[in-house]
C-alpha cells in the first residue's frame, strides 16, 4: 500500500517538474512523464546524466554571457572570426539562430534579456556595461542590434542605439519585413510597414 502511494507521488513530482518546462502544459507532461516510464532503466539514467552534466559544464561566457563550456565560449576563442563586428541579441539562444544562418562571422554579446519596464528590468539589470567596455578599445567598428522586432525589442534598440553611437561606432539594425515566400495579404500592418520602410533599390 505504501509503496504505491509513492510510486503515485513520484510520478505526480515527475509531472509537476515537467510541467514547469516552458512549453510543456498538461497533457504534453503526461507524454513525456509515461516515455520515461516505459524507457528502459538505462535511457532514464543517460536522460538524468545529460541534464545533471549540462548544469555542472554549461556556464555563461564572461566575454559575451552566452553558453560555454571552456573558459570562453567557441565564438570568442575563435581566432579566425571577425572582431570588427558585434552582433548584440537578447539570449544564448539567439546565437544559435543566427549561426545557422552561415551569414554572419563577427563576434557576440548577449544582453540576458531586453528592457521591460513592466518587469522592471532596464538597462542596468542587462549586460550593457559590459558591451559598452567592449567598445572602449576602437576595435569595434559596427555594431548590430538583433534584438526581437517587439515593443521590448525596439525599446532596447533604440536606447543602445542611442548609447553606443556617441563612441563613433557605426549601429546598424536587422532588416525586417515580408517572410520569403509570404503573401501581402497576410502580413501584418508593422510587419508590411517595415517591409515598405526599409525598402532597397534593385
């Protein structure tokens, strides 16, 4: 009797840990809570080792803050990258996305957010001293600010922006506009305003 109310409790705890992964609800839980159950022994324990590993080697890179497991992240280690060149996004994950692109070969900086006055989060609760030191050695000739074209996004934009400039480094933005592929029809007023605005010549 005892032994199954906590088996209960420990697939109850299983659920509630899952549930508090952004992205999972409810039901999504349940899927991934009753896989394990039917995994064998040894797919749980790699499951198990793999998040306990990720949180012991995976830390912040203390040039740019996104993820490294040496003492600096792969970008920054990388010599053959270009140092005239930051591209400023809000999250690790950001980097990613861009990398896969292939389009870009400059270095990063990771923000650890946006500002959200809202949330109380402005500028002094971001990475922003840090870029700006960065900076201060005339390495830097541009700067790209690849934050979410979002009320939050441009917010953090336009005040970096307005920062950075008086260094004499040249601030540029990411284009944004029409999906390739996409109808007018169904785009958004700001996404087909921005498409009209930053308009290039063929």
């Amino acid at each position: 009797m005892d032994a199954g109310i906590n088996d209960g409790r420990a697939l109850q705890r299983l659920l509630d840990e899952l549930g508090r992964l952004p992205g999972i609800g409810p039901k999504s839980a349940q899927r991934i809570a009753y896989h394990i159950l039917e995994a064998d022994a040894e797919e749980a324990r790699r499951l198990a080792h793999a998040i306990l590993e990720v949180k012991q080697q995976v830390h912040f890179c203390p040039v740019c803050f996104s993820y490294a497991t040496r003492d600096t992240c792969d970008v920054c280690a990388d010599a053959t990258r270009d140092r005239s060149s930051v591209c400023v996004v809000s999250e690790p994950r950001d980097v990613t996305a861009i990398e896969r692109t292939g389009s870009y070969h400059g270095l990063y900086h990771v923000l650890g957010g946006v500002i959200s006055p809202m949330d109380k989060i402005g500028p002094d609760q971001l990475h922003v001293r840090e870029l700006l030191a960065r900076l201060a050695d005339g390495e830097v000739g541009e700067v790209i600010l690849a934050t979410n074209p979002d009320v939050e996004g441009e917010t953090t934009a336009t005040y970096l922006a307005r920062v950075i400039r008086p260094l004499g480094v040249r601030v540029s933005r990411l284009a944004s506009g029409l999906p390739v592929g996409g109808d007018l029809e169904y785009a958004d007023e700001v996404t087909l305003g921005r498409a009209i605005e930053e308009r290039r010549e063929l």
